[in-house]
C-alpha cells in the first residue's frame, strides 16, 4: 500500500467517524470528474449517486451526455468502485 492510499484510508475512516464521510466522498467524487471533464464541464455536486455538472452552453450539454457513460465509467473506474450512477446538467447563465 502506498502512502497516497494509506492517507485516503485515513482521512475516510476520521471522516466516517465524525459523520463527514458523504461530504467527503462527493468531493473526491467532484475531484476525480474535473480531471476527466477536460474542460467540458465542471462538477458542482454529488448525491446519491447523481453527479451535477455546469456546462457553458445547451450544446455543451448535448455534447457531454452523448459520452457520459464513458465518463461515468471513467470516474467510477478512478474511484475503484461505483459511486456515479448518472449525470444532471445546469446551464451557465
């Protein structure tokens, strides 16, 4: 085990233990989905299951729903267990 995940290990348990841990996986969650957006999307939240994204456009938006089950998968992969299950979108005003 390397010290990244013995950290992460860590820090879950603590923030189980204080009654932290659904905030906590939704920010990794929202960590892990900026590094795969590429810049076509930012996550604002996660909750059961439900990742919320903010794009730039309705367009933007059709764009990332035709690839959000590569994205989901990609996610999920990086978080080694299925956590995203699908994707709201909001529209920038």
């Amino acid at each position: 085990m390397n010290k990244k995940s013995e950290i992460k290990n860590l820090l879950s348990g603590r923030m189980a233990h204080y009654g932290f841990k659904k905030q906590y996986d939704a920010s990794l969650i929202c960590e892990e989905a900026d590094k795969v957006s590429g810049g076509q999307f930012m996550a604002i939240s996660c909750r059961a299951g439900v990742l919320k994204v903010k794009v730039r456009s309705a367009s933007r938006a059709h764009l990332v729903r035709m690839n959000q089950d590569q994205i989901i998968s990609k996610i999920n992969e990086a978080l080694g267990e299925e956590k995203v299950k699908r994707m709201r979108f909001e529209i920038e005003k």
